[in-house]
C-alpha cells in the first residue's frame, strides 16, 4: 500500500465525472480483527484513504495489518501520528478532494472514541459521512472473560470514563448495577483528558464509597486478543493479585477494563476463550502462507497465534522436455490414472494446461488419485474430482498404494499411470504400482530448493525460545528449517507429522514431544493441542501456574529421546 498521497484530482467514477468525497468512521472492535463488521469490511474495500488507529503495541499492530487486508492494494494509508494532532481535518481534506476516507476506530466510534467530533466537523464542511458501529470493549472484552453484564436479577450496567475526575463513585457504587470502567489505569498524556485513577486508588475509593472489601472484581488486559489476561480478585486484595498474576509470568499489560458486580464471580478459572489449549501460543508452521492457510485457520481456532515461515522454494524443472510429453500423453489418451502427491504437483500440471489453453476437460477418461486432503483439496479447486485417495489415517504415498487396484488387462484398457511431483521425492509410490502391475512415467513436475533465511528476528526466536512450539509436516521441512535458521532452542514443543519426520527430527538432534496418530496436518494440529491441554491439566493439578513453553526458564540443550 502506498504512503500518503499529496493533492491529486479527485479520481472519477463510472462516468467520468469526479466522485463526491466521503467519509466512514468505522468501528474495529477490541482487538481481535475478526470481529470487524461486514459493513466496515465493505467500506475498507472502497476507501481510496484510510486513517489508521492509533499505534497500538506489538499485539495491536497485528491487529491493525489484518484490517488492512481489506483494502486495495492502492489505498493509502494514514498512520494518526503523521497527522500532528488534525486527524480530523486530514480526514476531511482528502473527502474534499473527492475521496472516499475511512476513519478506523478502536472498539466503536461514538462509546470511548472521538468519533462524535469527526462527524461534527463532517456536518460543517458538508462531507457526506456515515458511522459504522463497532463492537465495544464494554461489552465485547467482559463476553471474551465470560463475564455477563445483566445476569439473573440484574437490569443495569454502569459505564464510567475512569480518565474523569469528576465521576461520583459513591454513586456509581450504590445498587447491584454491573460496573464497567474504561481507562481504569490510563497514563498522563496527551489522548488521555486526565491521569486514570490507579487499580489500587480506585479499589480503595470504592470501598470508601460504601462496596464491601471483599466484593469481587476482575480486570481484563488486551481483551479479545491472544495476549488476553484475566485477574480475579476482590476489591480488597485486587493490586496484590495482580502483581502475582505478573510475576508468574501472566502478559499484564494494557488496555485494560475493571468489572464489578453479580457477573463477576471471582472464579479463578480461565474463561472459555483464556481456556483455549494452545492460547497465546506462537507457533512457527515451515511453510509458505498459501500451504499454511487451512492449517494456520485450524491452530488459530485453538488459541495459537501461528506464523509461517517457508523453508523450501518450488521451482520449474530445469528441462521441461518431460512435463511438456506428459501433458501431451494425458490429451491423447496415453494414461489410464494420473496420480499427485502434493498441491504442488496439482499446481504445475495446471500451470502448464493453462500455458497450452487446456483446463479439466483434458483429463476426460482418466482416472486421479490424490495421497491426501490437502492434494484433493486442489484438485477440486482444479475442477476434478478425485476417484481415489487413500483413508484418512494414512495420507501418504504408502497408504494409497494399499488401496490403488492392481493393473487387470481385461478391465484396464492401459495400464500407464503419470506420476508428477517433485525432484527429491522418494519411491515408495512408484515401487509400489510397478508392484502391481502398472508401469509408471515417473515425472519432474517441479525442484524443490532450500528457501532463503527468514528474517533476522524470526531466526533469534527460533534459537532463542521465542516460539512455543513447531509443527513439521515433512522430513524435508526439518533439514530445511534447520538449515536456513537454526535448531529451534530447547524450551520449544516439537510436534511432527508422522515416524518418518520424527526420526529426521531426532537425527537433527530435536526432542519430538508430538506424534500425529494420522499422517495429516489436521491431526498434527489437533495432537498439538491435545499435548497443550494436558500440560495445562497437570500445571493447574499441581498447583503451578500454566506457563507456555516460552515462559519456561531456559534449561539445558535439547536432548533426543
């Protein structure tokens, strides 16, 4: 996306005159980008400018980075500090020039934001706008801690600015009504009208406003987000709680919102999202974004922030003589069965059939076998159909020799079957239909070659214990990773794919904590975190607190087992 742009001629529409500028004060909710509307995720899609939120911390820019996967490649993005304090008027200036602005907002525009005073200076320089509510932290971050604002016998919630000095406590305090302070703990500065109250001092003003000391109450830190924190108390011993809940290794950092009243419990439970069993796991998944995606979904469900790191790079073959023979086969009928083993294989027959003008058609007649989920996944994207893949716990070359038919000459008219894929891999499939009777054209669809370093940051967590844990899905992905950045450090969960990766591991000298029971990447990710609740289990058992593997002390060096 380009930076901010200078003056320019307001861009036309459909008809060629200049577009009337506007502006959309959208709301981004909490923290957690999925929870954006899809009303804001339409109006990020047309915005010719978007002024960002406010910069956030480590967390919250990965927040802000996945909104802006809504935008188009050519809006420009505004960062708020850019601005010197005229937000508002930059916003208004490009929608004078004919602009279409999106103002984003943390939360909702109009309930702890300043989206009222955008809209007023829309109003006097006559831009058309519009507000695109958000989900609130007020009631988004309680639902996230499992906090319900209105249980049983409960009709009211109270919502306090804690940056006001002028707010009456011995008011707010009187009654059952649910208490939801914003800002309890906001630093001086120039967003903050005044310097929030403190956790303690404002416990204390509780009390002395007539709430008994043992009322309990809870604070939530980076609601809705993967470095959520949860600290369950009482008025009385709040301040002590949290600083034990820090120095046991808890993130405690802001934003924050303190809860008082029936909802809260003090349970000491993790709630439903904290209790996730990878929550807040960072996860390195060796492979590229577009292979990590089904798989990245599937860790993020539980919890783990993943992050894929590509450790090969697929290129043509150097001569191209052989693929160009087996399209030529597959148009003429040379083929009974095409077999693919990888979505990169899928990928390179397709490639070469859209070089030639062909598409699915051309495997009319012909029989494919897929060795796995994945493989079929891209077939069907392709247009075709598997006719055969091997059962669910045994995706790989191997499992779908056990269930390929042997080569009859009465019922298979031909008895050739094309066998794409890569440069390196090996022969169990090949060997395995030569065994049945089938001959086999044993082709190079692609080379596969070691992929570049990975940034610099990314390699000192490797080594360094900044991940938690990571999943291999190959063998090649351990000589590879290892390669280019290093043995993952010792403190770091291993969990592999299948007895062949967790051998590979273990030459390289890794300790494999995970085995999939199937050879699929669903199910590695699923025995992660079977692995993840367990030692959560036996931490909470043994009356220890639940650190991820990167909170643990650094011990000694990794050890095979």
């Amino acid at each position: 996306m380009n930076p901010q742009s200078g003056n320019q001629e307001p861009p036309p529409n459909a008809h060629g005159a200049s577009q009337r500028g506007h502006v959309a004060l959208v709301g981004a909710g909490p923290g957690d980008a999925e929870l954006l509307t899809l009303r804001g995720a339409a109006a990020l899609a047309k915005a010719d400018v978007v002024v960002n939120l406010r910069e956030p911390g480590p967390e919250l820019a990965k927040h802000r980075e996945a909104l802006l996967r809504h935008c188009r490649e050519d809006a420009a993005v505004i960062d708020p500090a850019e601005c010197g304090g005229e937000i508002d008027a930059v916003a208004v200036g490009h929608a004078r020039e004919g602009k279409r602005v999106v103002r984003l907002y943390s939360g909702d525009p109009l309930l702890g934001c300043r989206g009222a005073e955008l809209a007023a200076a829309c109003r006097q320089a006559g831009v058309e706008y519009e507000i695109v509510p958000g989900l609130s932290s007020v009631t988004a971050v309680p639902a996230f801690a499992g906090v319900p604002l209105l249980p049983d016998d409960v009709s009211e919630a109270r919502i306090v600015d804690g940056r006001d000095p002028g707010v009456d406590w011995e008011r707010v305090s009187q009654g059952d009504a649910s208490l939801v302070v914003m800002f309890p703990d906001a630093p001086e500065g120039p967003d903050a009208r005044h310097s929030g109250p403190g956790f303690d001092r404002l416990c204390k003003t509780l009390i002395a406003a007539g709430r008994p000391a043992d009322t309990p109450v809870a604070v939530v830190r980076m609601g809705s987000t993967t470095e959520q924190t949860t600290v369950s108390s009482t008025l009385q011993r709040l301040t002590a709680d949290m600083k034990a809940a820090d120095a046991k290794g808890h993130n405690v950092t802001a934003p924050a919102l303190f809860l008082m009243g029936k909802g809260v419990t003090g349970d000491k439970e993790p709630s439903w999202f904290e209790g996730r069993p990878l929550f807040g796991w960072r996860v390195l998944v060796p492979r590229t974004k577009e292979q990590a995606a089904g798989l990245s979904d599937q860790l993020r469900g539980f919890g783990a922030v993943p992050e894929s790191v590509p450790t090969i790079s697929v290129e043509p073959p150097r001569t191209p003589q052989q693929m160009e023979r087996a399209v030529r086969g597959l148009v003429t009928g040379r083929y009974q069965w095409v077999a693919f083993t990888s979505v990169n294989a899928v990928k390179a027959i397709k490639e070469r059939f859209e070089e030639y003008g062909l598409d699915a058609r051309a495997f009319a007649g012909v029989k494919v076998a897929a060795v796995g989920e994945q493989t079929a996944a891209a077939l069907r994207e392709f247009g075709i159909q598997p006719d055969l893949t091997p059962p669910p716990e045994s995706q790989s070359g191997a499992g779908l020799v056990e269930v390929w038919p042997p080569y009859d000459a009465e019922l298979d008219p031909i008895e050739r079957v094309l066998l794409p894929r890569a440069d390196i891999a090996t022969e169990t499939l090949s060997a395995g239909l030569t065994d049945l009777g089938w001959e086999v054209d044993d082709v190079t669809a692609y080379r596969t070659v070691r992929a570049a370093p990975p940034p610099a940051p990314v390699r000192e967590a490797i080594k360094g214990g900044g991940f938690d844990a990571v999943l291999f899905t190959s063998s090649s992905t351990v000589r590879n990773l290892v390669g280019i950045a290093g043995k993952p450090h010792n403190t770091t969960v291993i969990a592999v794919i299948g007895p062949e990766t967790a051998k590979t591991a273990q030459e390289f000298g890794l300790r494999v904590d995970v085995v999939a029971p199937k050879t699929s990447v669903s199910a590695l990710a699923e025995a992660l975190a079977e692995y993840g609740a367990t030692q959560r289990a036996e931490a909470v058992a043994a009356g220890k607190p639940a650190l991820k593997p990167s909170q643990k002390r650094r011990g000694r060096r990794r050890k095979t087992v």
